[in-house]
C-alpha cells in the first residue's frame, strides 16, 4: 500500500498542524495533508527553515514558531491559536542524543518527545475537531515502563533507554486521552503511529562520531524513505481506524511495508501507568485535560 492507492478524503476547508514539519517525516506528512486540500501550520522551532521547508509544499500553509523544549513557547503557540484545528500531528522528537536539559530542566528526549506535546495537546484540545496523531517509535517495546521514580535517569541516563521511555509515554499518553475523550462524550480521536525504519536526519546524533557516521551508513542501505516513513501517520491521521489505534509498517518486523494496525508492547497497554503518566506529566507542564 502506498499513498496513491489508499483512500484519502478531502481535507478542504480543515486546519492541520504538523510538529517538526521543516523535515523527514513531518514535512512529508504536511506535504500529504496539504495535497488533499488542508491548510496546513508547520510547527518548528526555527522558523527560516520552516518557510524553506513550505516552500516545497503545493498548497496552503504557515509556519508558526514552537519550540517544545521550552513550555513557554507552547504557550505562546497556543495562545495565538484562533478557530477550529481538525488533525493535531504530534510528530517532532529527537533521538538517542547526548545528556541534556529542556529550558525547564526535563530531560530532554522525555521533555520534548512527551512533555511538550502533552503541553501543546491540552492547550489546544479545545480547538480540535478530528484526531490528535501521536508519532511513536518501534523502539517504544524496549522500555518495560516508564521510570516513575527517576524519569530524568539522574541515576544513570543511557540514550536508547531515554529515548524508549519517551516513545512508550507517547503510546501511554495516547490511550489515557482516548480514555478521557471517550468518558466526556468527545468525537475527536487519539490515534498514533510509528514509522518503521525510515532515512531521515533523527538519527545519528549521538555525539560519538564512529556510531553517528554507522547509523547514517546503515540509513541509507535499509532504511525506507521518508516519505514512506510518513505513510502510518497519515493512516492514523485519515482512516477508519478505532480510538487508541496504532499504526506502522505491516512488513516484516514492522521496519517497513504497508501501514496499518499494528501491536504494542504489553507496557504500552497498562491503562494504570497511562493515568500515572498523566498525573505526573500534569503537574510537570501545568496543563491539564481541558474537557
């Protein structure tokens, strides 16, 4: 299955925001969103990239500031949002990076892959009409839960273990928004999705150059494009697919093939961590369900 023969409705007349839209994955999303007729709001940190990224979009589409290693920016994102946003495409995150800090002192893979899209999906929830689309990883199932007592790992950071963390929070945090969605009545979905192994810039910047330069070799002879990378965010995004759905490559080993649904790991599906992580992620960020 690729784009062309799976179904796409007509998006005319609905807004879309893309996290991390000025490359990989989320500019091929937007590019998608944008050809069925959305307008389409690249969400990026640096903004000259993003006009340089909307510039190789046919359709309509802004690009707006966010950083999500910096809640105030989340806030100030929000805030100027005014009128309906159909899809909300939690897509942007970082990878396997080096030790470091957000602006409020998260850890940042778990302050920007989870925290700043739990931010950004409650100050806007009131806004949105259709799905909020969370990108996952595959690598979610290496993480047998979330580190409840020490989320920043000040006890001993690794970063595959940081990174798993936050890919199974964005699968938590997905099932408890479904959950909450459903209990007030809401028609907006949450779904998410994950990629398989697709040749983008998110890997290879661990800071150690030997395993960088590996992962850039090793992208470019199996990974698939970005473009098919994008192919389950948009199945998650535009199918008749459940509340909480996941979707991925159905290929062999989930790095790649046709999307649709696909399965989580056993932790992903703890509906009690999911209202843990919520708590927490509420007190951590200051935003709250706002339904």
């Amino acid at each position: 299955m690729t784009e062309k023969n799976v179904h796409l409705p007509d998006l005319g007349g609905r807004t879309a925001v893309v996290t991390g839209a000025n490359s990989g994955l989320g500019l091929e999303t937007a590019k998608v969103l944008a050809g069925r007729g959305a307008r389409v709001v690249l969400a990026v940190r640096d903004t000259a990239k993003g006009d340089e990224a909307a510039r190789t979009i046919p359709g309509e589409t802004e690009v707006r500031r966010l950083d999500l290693a910096d809640l105030s920016s989340v806030h100030a994102f929000a805030e100027d949002w005014k009128g309906d946003l159909h899809l909300l495409i939690n897509n942007a995150g970082v990878m396997a990076i080096p030790r470091s800090r957000t602006v409020d002192g998260f850890e940042t893979q778990f302050g920007v892959n989870h925290l700043g899209h739990f931010a950004l999906t409650n100050l806007l929830l009131e806004h949105v009409t259709g799905r909020v689309v969370t990108v996952s990883s595959g690598l979610h199932v290496t993480a047998r839960g979330i580190h409840f007592e020490d989320v920043d790992f000040e006890k001993g950071y690794t970063p595959y273990r940081a990174y798993g963390q936050s890919k199974l929070a964005n699968l938590l945090f997905t099932l408890e928004l479904q959950r909450r969605l459903e209990e007030v009545g809401s028609s907006v979905l949450a779904t998410a999705a994950h990629p398989g192994y697709a040749d983008t810039n998110l890997q290879g910047r661990t800071g150690k150059a030997l395993e960088d330069k590996f992962m850039r070799v090793l992208n470019k002879a199996v990974g698939q494009s970005a473009a098919a990378g994008a192919l389950p965010t948009i199945y998650a995004a535009t199918q008749d697919v459940p509340g909480a759905a996941y979707a991925g490559p159905t290929g062999m080993f989930g790095a790649g093939g046709a999307p649709g649904l696909v399965r989580r790991s056993g932790p992903a599906q703890d509906s009690d961590a999911a209202r843990r992580l919520w708590k927490l992620s509420e007190e951590a960020t200051g935003t709250s369900f706002p339904l």
